[in-house]
C-alpha cells in the first residue's frame, strides 16, 4: 500500500515503514536502546531526504521515550534535579546543533555531515560493544580470575566548581560536567536525529558517577525534552518533519519495542549484543562505502536559495 | 488580382487559424491524496479546419506539458580526502519541476530548431541557465545532469511518436505524471506542424495540488510551522502511548 507523505514529499510503502518501526522497535526492546542511530539511516536508504529523517526521528523519540519515562517516574528512578540540569546543557547543545545543520545546509553539505557524524558514531559504538561482548563470551568460558576492577573514587570532575547536591543520585559534585554532556547529547540530537542515549548512559555511569538504577530514566526524562525541543526548532526553520512518517513509524515501533523486550529476556545477553553490534557495524559500514566510492550520479539537485 | 494581393496580408496575423485545436484531458486537475503515486492524463483532440487538407508534409502534432518553474541548485561531488563531497554548485534560474515532450514523429521530422528556439519547446529550451559562477568553465554539464538526473526520476520525459495522429484530424496520447510531483498548474501546449513549421498551437493548463489531508498538514507546515510542530508533537505521544496501552490490554487479556 502506497502512501504519500506530505512533507517529505515522496511516495513510501506504508508495510515497509511499519516493517521498518516494528524491526528497530524489536532491536530495541531486546536491547534497551533507542534505536535512533539504527532508523534514521534505514530512511536514508529508502529514499527519504537526510533532513526530513532527521527531524522526523527526532519527533519520532519524543513519542517513544515517553511511556518509558513515565514507567520509571512510577518506579521513582528519575533524579528530576540532575535531569533538569543535564536539559540546560540539552537545549544550548539542540540550538547550536539546529544552527550547524541549517549553515551547513546552505552550503549543500548537511547530508555529509549528517553521513559523516553517523559513521564516526556508529562505528565507534558498534566496534566498541563488539570487543565488550567478545571479551565477555570469553570470560564466561574461562572461569573468573581475579577480583571486580576498582572504580576511581575522585577525578577531575569532582575539582570543579559550582558543586550541587544531587540527593536523588547521590552526588554532590559541579554543575560544569553535566551541562557539558548534555551540550553534546543535544548537538548530537539536532544533526543526526537520535536521543543520544548511547552517550549520555556511559557519561553519567562512568564520568559522573551516577547510580546505575537511576541512569535511564534521567537520561530518559532529559531526551524527551531535548528532541522534542529539536523537533520543534527543525519545523519552524527547516519545515522538514512529517507527522504521517513519524506516526507510521511509531506505530510499528511501540508494538516491536513490546515483542522485543519478551524476546530479549528469553535469550543470552552477551549473544545478543555481539549481533546488535554486528548490525550497527554493518549501517556504518553501508554509510562509509557510500562516501568513499564513486557515486553513479555525481551531481545532484537541491532547491535554490540558501532558504 | 487585388484579391491574391490582400490574402496574404490577411492571413499573415490568422494564418493559424487555418487549422485549429479542438482539444480535450481526461482530467484537468490531479489530486495528491495520501494514497497518490502517480497518475496518467489522455490528451486528445481533433483538428478543426474550414479548407480541405493541404497537400505537402503531413501534419504532427507536438505536445509539451511542463509543471512550475523554480530555481534549482545544482550540486556537483568530487574527491576531497579520500571522500566525495559536494564541491561545485551552478544555480540553474529556471527550470521546470516536470516536462514532457511528446510527438507523433522523431523530433527532427516536426520541429525545426528555430521554431524549437521561438516557442521554446524541448527540455533544453525550456530551462534558462545564466551566470554561473566564474570558476566553472562546463556549466552546461550542470544543465545537462539537471536533465539527468530528472530523466531517471520520471520527471522529464521524451516520447517521440507517442502521440497517435488518425488522417491527418484526430490525435490522442498518455502522458504519465509520477508521484513525486510538485504542486501547481501545468501548462499544457499542443503545436501542430507541417514541415517543421508550427501552424497551430493552443494552451491550457493541468492542476495539480495536494488536497484532503495533506493538502491540509502541508499548509500548516509552512504557514503556522510551530502549531505544525506541537502538534506533531502531541499526535506522537498520543499515537506512542495508546498503541503501548492497546498492546498492555491486548497481552493481558
């Protein structure tokens, strides 16, 4: 079935957006990730224009993270201070990425950079887990040798000014920290349309020190804000998100998030992330090729007028 | 005597009226709908004429149907580290967001290049290309990949010998619009010619817009963007949130 959506003005089978939410949806309830990495360049790949993908997925991300939010405000594993302060850093960081995507864009470079953050990520984090879960299989065949690795207590991030309470996470450490990992969240969210949940989980366990339990739904609580901030800064200047897209999408995804959460506790973790990393090494390498070979079409047309 | 002297003079102003286009769509307005992916229009038509048919080259007919005129960017890649980047960019000032040429004959048998020049009837001449910057010594290859790569989208098309002239009076042919088809009136014109030379030709034009739905997202998209933006907004949580609660309800049961 057909459908014509609106904004990104071109005709896409409706079946394969549901396949395609419903496909990232699964991954990412077996893996509790977002999944915007992995959606925004499948759209690149069906013929849908880098921009429209980008803002629509931002869209997208509100929708989906928020039962996941409001599932752990019930279970009261929201640190709402630190979570306010990591969104401070989330705006200025989605504004500065909107102004970057919008310069470029005039230059008639914004696919680039849009392709170029993507493989740089997408190849740092799937080459990342693939060692983690490789290194993982191999110590659950070996028996455990020596004791858990010792975190280190104080480092830089504790010498820094303008120090707060965190009683929720139990922290009391600067400001400056947090801010600066939510800038980076937010200009990752505005170029390449993700939540940036797969850096700002590892920042807030391992540079700040968070308490794992409540890791994921501050970060949660803090993407909400930051995308749909984002969404709405990519429609009022760009005018490039499609509801109908983001919908059909999301429909798919909300029902392959639930069938993959049930897939996900019936298999072994370490097997799971190994294929997840394989996929995410398999995007970024699609993207690279397409940078890296001759293209068939060297020229390409795009409306006039820096708009 | 008088008579052969004044013909002339009288005809030269209404010689196209000699022969004359009684012309017909199938349908004069194209509606995109959510379901839209493309659509097919019959023009057809008869030629009208008080004289009987002139001896020497048959008649053909040429029909160009050409959609809204922009100012488009073209872009072109090279080699940059190892990358292809965008490197070279030519404004093109006009050229249509669709076009298609189609002729009872091969091009060269019913058109002349003057008359192609004058009523500006190929692709070539219906786009208008000047001042590329200095540094771009081949900036026709840019209007020719602006033809390119339209081609390959369906957006421009050439079909010599699609139009079906019946003795010399009645001609029908199919013209496809693909879905991805810019908003607008598309001007149709229908030139017949004899020998290269047009004797007639009339215009009219082919609508073609969005409606329902999404004529109505796309409106407000641009015309009220934040409103747009909420609202999007809103409709994905809700659309998030009741599909998550359906499917709670659904495996509960």
């Amino acid at each position: 079935m057909l459908i014509y959506l609106p904004i990104a003005e071109v005709s896409v089978n409706a079946f394969v957006l549901l396949g395609l939410g419903g496909m990232v949806g699964i991954l990412s309830g077996m893996f509790g990730v977002g999944g915007g990495f992995l959606m925004t360049p499948l759209l690149f790949f069906i013929g849908i224009p880098p921009a429209v993908a980008v803002a629509t997925e931002a869209n997208q991300i509100v929708a989906s993270s928020f039962s996941g939010v409001l599932a752990h405000f019930r279970r009261k594993t929201v640190d709402l201070k630190m979570g306010f302060v990591l969104l401070i850093g989330g705006l200025i960081g989605a504004a500065l990425g909107v102004v970057i995507f919008n310069y470029l864009k005039s230059l008639g470079q914004v696919d680039l950079l849009v392709r170029l953050c993507y493989v740089v990520f997408l190849g740092i984090v799937g080459g990342l887990m693939f060692i983690e879960s490789l290194n993982a299989i191999r110590r659950a065949n070996k028996p455990q040798t020596g004791g858990p690795r010792k975190r280190k207590q104080r480092g830089w991030v504790h010498a820094m000014p303008f120090k707060m309470r965190f009683r929720t996470s139990g922290l009391y450490i600067s400001v400056i920290p947090p801010i600066l990992v939510g800038v980076a969240v937010g200009i990752l969210a505005a170029i390449m349309g993700v939540g940036g949940g797969f850096i700002m989980v590892p920042a807030m366990i391992y540079l700040l020190g968070m308490p794992t339990k409540v890791v994921v739904g501050t970060s949660l609580f803090q993407i909400i804000f930051v995308t749909g901030f984002t969404t709405l800064l990519h429609a009022t200047t760009n005018y490039t998100v499609d509801v109908v897209l983001a919908v059909l999408l999301l429909i798919g995804g909300v029902i392959g998030a639930q069938v993959g959460t049930q897939i996900g506790t019936r298999l072994k973790a370490e097997q799971l992330r190994i294929l997840l990393a394989a996929l995410v090494l398999l995007v970024c390498g699609k993207l690279a090729l397409d940078l890296l070979l001759q293209p068939s079409e060297l020229y390409s047309l795009g409306a006039a007028g820096g708009h | 005597m008088l008579r052969w002297l004044i013909l002339p003079l009288l005809l030269l102003p209404t010689l196209s009226l000699a022969e004359e286009v009684v012309l017909g769509l199938s349908s004069d307005e194209v509606s995109i709908t959510t379901r839209f992916d493309g659509d097919e229009i019959l023009i057809f038509g008869a030629v009208k004429r008080d004289t009987p048919i002139p001896d020497g080259p048959p008649l053909q007919v040429v029909i160009a149907v050409a959609g809204p005129s922009e100012p488009v960017t073209v872009r072109r890649k090279a080699r940059r580290f190892g990358i292809w980047v965008n490197t070279d960019t030519v404004e093109v000032d006009r050229a249509p967001s669709y076009y298609t040429v189609a002729t009872s004959a091969p091009l060269e048998e019913v058109l002349s290049s003057t008359e192609d020049l004058r009523h500006k009837i190929t692709i070539d001449r219906a786009i208008r290309s000047v001042g590329a910057p200095q540094d771009i010594q081949d900036a026709e290859t840019f209007t020719e990949a602006l033809i390119r790569v339209r081609e390959a989208q369906q957006l421009y098309q050439h079909l010599e010998g699609a139009v079906a002239v019946d003795q010399q009076t009645l001609f029908r042919t199919e013209i496809d619009l693909p879905a991805n088809l810019t908003e607008g009136a598309y001007a149709t014109r229908i030139f017949l010619t004899r020998g290269g030379e047009v004797v007639s030709s009339t215009e009219t034009a082919i609508d073609v817009r969005k409606v329902g739905l999404e004529r109505w997202l796309y409106s407000l998209s641009r015309r009220q963007p934040l409103i747009y933006g909420l609202m999007s907004l809103a409709i994905a949580i809700v659309a998030g949130w009741g599909a998550s609660a359906a499917f709670r309800l659904l495996r509960e049961r």
